[in-house]
C-alpha cells in the first residue's frame, strides 16, 4: 500500500537512522550512560544528550535548560498538565480546554475532574478554530491553566496559539500548547509567543517512536509536580536513564528539518493543492476543515452517500486514517468531527489523507484513480444515490 499517514507516524530519515546507530552498539564506544560521571563513555553521552538539547531549544529559540525529554506526546502532555495542576492546586482548580483535543490531554483533564479540578471543555466553532471571545468567556478567577493544541492531528486545523497566548498572559493564566503536529509545519518562537508549556514528539517528524519532550518555560518560572519519581534526571522533573539514541535521533531530526522547512512545506503544500484539484471531480465530496487555516500536511474529506467501511474496505491499497469505526473497537464517529457538527454519516465517511517527505505526485495520481473508482462503483450500490 501507498503510505498517506504521516499525521500518524513518520518513516525515520536515513540521516537520523544512521545517527542514532552509532550510540547503541559497542564498536562507536558511544553508549554509556549519561549519568555515569567517572569515565569517558559516560562523558561522551552526556555530551550528545547535551548538544541535542541545544538542537532542539535552539530550533525554538529557548534555552537548554527549558527543554526536558519524556517518552513522547503523551507523556509530556500528562507532565504538563497533571504536573501543573498539582502544583498550583492552590492558586486555583479550573483549566480551561477544546473538545477536539488529543486523548492525552482530554484523559488527562478527565483525571482531575475525578481529583477535584473544574474543566471547561469549549466547543470550536463549524470550520474548527475556537473562539477567542469563547476562551475569555471561560475564564474563572480560578483559572490557572488553558492548554490548546496548536494543529490538530485530525483536520489540520491551526489555532491562534499568539493570540490565546496574549490572553493568558493579562490574565495570568499558564497557557500550554500541544504542538505534536505542528512541528516542522510551522514555526514557533517562544521569545514571540508567550508559551508556558509546549509538547511535542519525534516520530512525527522522521524522528523515533518512544521519544518526545516537553519545553518548560523558564523566565518567568513555571513549576510543575513530577509524575515519574526516581534518580532526579531531567531536573527532577522526569527520572529514568535517558535514551541515548533516542534523544540524538530527535536532536539529528530537529536539525534536518530547521534547514529543510520552506522548501518542504512549499513542496507538500503544492502537492495538497493538486490532490484536493483533482478530488473535487467527484461529486459530493467535503473538505472537513478550514482550507484558509488549515496544514498543508493533512486533507481530510468525506464523501457523501457512501459508507465508510466499505470505503475503507475498497481503498486498501492506500494506507488512510478514517473517521469510521472499522479502525476502532467502537463504533462511534470521530469525536474531532462530530465536535465540529459534522453528520454522524460524513464523519463515517471521512477519510484523513497525510501527506510527507516522501510523497509523490505519481502516488497522488495512483491515489486519485483508486478512490475515484472506488467511489463510483459504491455509489451505484448505494440507493441513497440518484445522480
Ligand atoms: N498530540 C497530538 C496532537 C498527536 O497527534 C499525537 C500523536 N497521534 C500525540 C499528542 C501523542 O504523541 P505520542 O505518540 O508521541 O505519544
């Protein structure tokens, strides 16, 4: 099958592969343990862990110090927001949130919920983006964290992370941002936008799986209680032996894609633009997102009169994201896009196309001639269908 996922997981570039090979086995000499102080091969991982962190703070124009590496996404949104809430339950117990963000933030506020915190979950608006006015609205005097992703995983939607962040910042509220599948795609300055605290991940920018971090800012301070206790690694902030090939192969990604960003982008968006061209041949098809606030990286569409397994089921030469319960042990619709008002049917039938490093313009056309087909011969199956 022809890969269309990328919003789920990235390939490693052959760059990073070859990185991060050098620190696991015993001929490099390069696979100590970062925290063993008293020789050189503890030295020299420190010092690759080291220069990482740089990479990557300097790719968001933070500090070193501000960076701290967990075990990806997940993780650092549970740090983040767990974290946050527990050490400044005092100040106050209300967080402000969207419907449509990831799992791992949700879950998370879910968990305080059941731990006494107050959530206000805020419903973005049809296209997607959440009203600022919605956001004011929500604040409490005892609102001490708004954490907003700034794309989501699911359309492609960019939120306006610098304006939210001014709002949290006159009224003194911590502001984090899910930035998993915004990385690479659009760039953030943390000296411009007032960010707290920022996610992200590897494996969603050619990276390896297993590994992420969370920028945590410095000036002013912001503390968070530690979930993971043990040896006091990452400033106390998360223990356990640091994955040293895994920290230089998100360090290796980092650096790839700060040289390659404009030239990527303009080719992937060119390529979005020829896809989404020739998909409106057929009819009764849906964009399920704001094209003028939207990453070039994700199309996500649905198709009228149409059910979305047997969708799934005809277009399995190319590997999709869908919004149909046959890739999930529920059967409910997306909850991004049932959040949007979005008929349950569509939602079935929504197909998310992701579109990376490696994407073809040959691919796009192999992709169009299956779905078209697959599209007409469903149709005629189908007795909703009289055009
Ligand atoms: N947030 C968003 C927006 C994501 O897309 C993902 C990955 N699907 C995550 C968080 C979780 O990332 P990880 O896989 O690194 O835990």
């Amino acid at each position: 099958p022809i890969y269309f996922d990328y919003a789920a997981t990235t390939p490693l570039d052959p760059k990073v592969l070859k990185k991060m090979l050098e620190y696991l086995d015993f001929n490099h000499k390069k696979f100590g343990n970062p925290a063993s102080r008293s020789h050189k091969f503890g030295w020299i991982a420190e010092e690759a862990v080291d220069l990482a962190r740089q990479e990557i703070a300097s790719f968001f124009n933070a500090d070193y110090r501000e960076i701290i590496f967990t075990s990806g996404a997940t993780e650092s949104n549970n740090l983040a927001i767990k974290g946050c809430a527990n050490f400044y339950k005092k100040k106050g117990i209300h967080i402000i949130t969207c419907k449509t963000e990831h799992k791992s933030v949700l879950d998370s506020c879910r968990y305080l919920e059941e731990n006494n915190f107050h959530i206000t979950y805020l419903t973005p608006q049809k296209n997607g983006i959440i009203s600022l006015e919605a956001i004011k609205k929500a604040i409490r005097p005892s609102t001490i964290l708004i954490s907003i992703m700034h794309v989501n995983n699911e359309i492609g939607v960019i939120q306006d992370i610098q304006k939210i962040s001014e709002i949290c910042k006159k009224n003194h509220i911590f502001f984090h941002v899910d930035a998993t599948q915004s990385i690479g795609k659009i760039h953030i300055d943390i000296q411009k936008i007032h960010v707290d605290l920022l996610s992200f991940s590897a494996h969603k920018i050619y990276g390896p799986k297993g590994i992420g971090g969370l920028y945590v800012r410095r000036k002013p301070r912001i503390r968070l209680k530690t979930l993971i206790h043990g040896g006091g690694h990452e400033r106390g902030l998360r223990s356990g032996t640091l994955p040293v090939h895994q920290i230089v192969g998100m360090g290796k990604a980092f650096q790839i894609i700060k040289n390659i960003f404009n030239e990527e982008n303009k080719k992937i968006t060119q390529l979005k633009n020829y896809f989404w061209k020739k998909l409106q041949n057929i009819k009764e098809i849906y964009l399920n997102s704001d094209p003028n606030y939207c990453i070039p990286h994700i199309l996500n569409v649905s198709f009228n009169f149409i059910e979305g397994e047997s969708l799934i089921m005809a277009i399995k030469d190319l590997a999709v994201s869908s919004g149909s319960a046959c890739t999930s042990s529920s059967l409910e619709p997306s909850y991004v896009l049932s959040s949007l008002g979005i008929r349950d049917d569509l939602a079935h039938s929504s197909i998310r196309f992701s579109i990376g490093r490696f994407t073809t313009k040959e691919e796009i056309d192999y992709a169009y001639n299956i779905i078209q087909k697959a599209v007409i011969k469903l149709r005629n199956l189908s007795p909703l269908w009289e055009m």
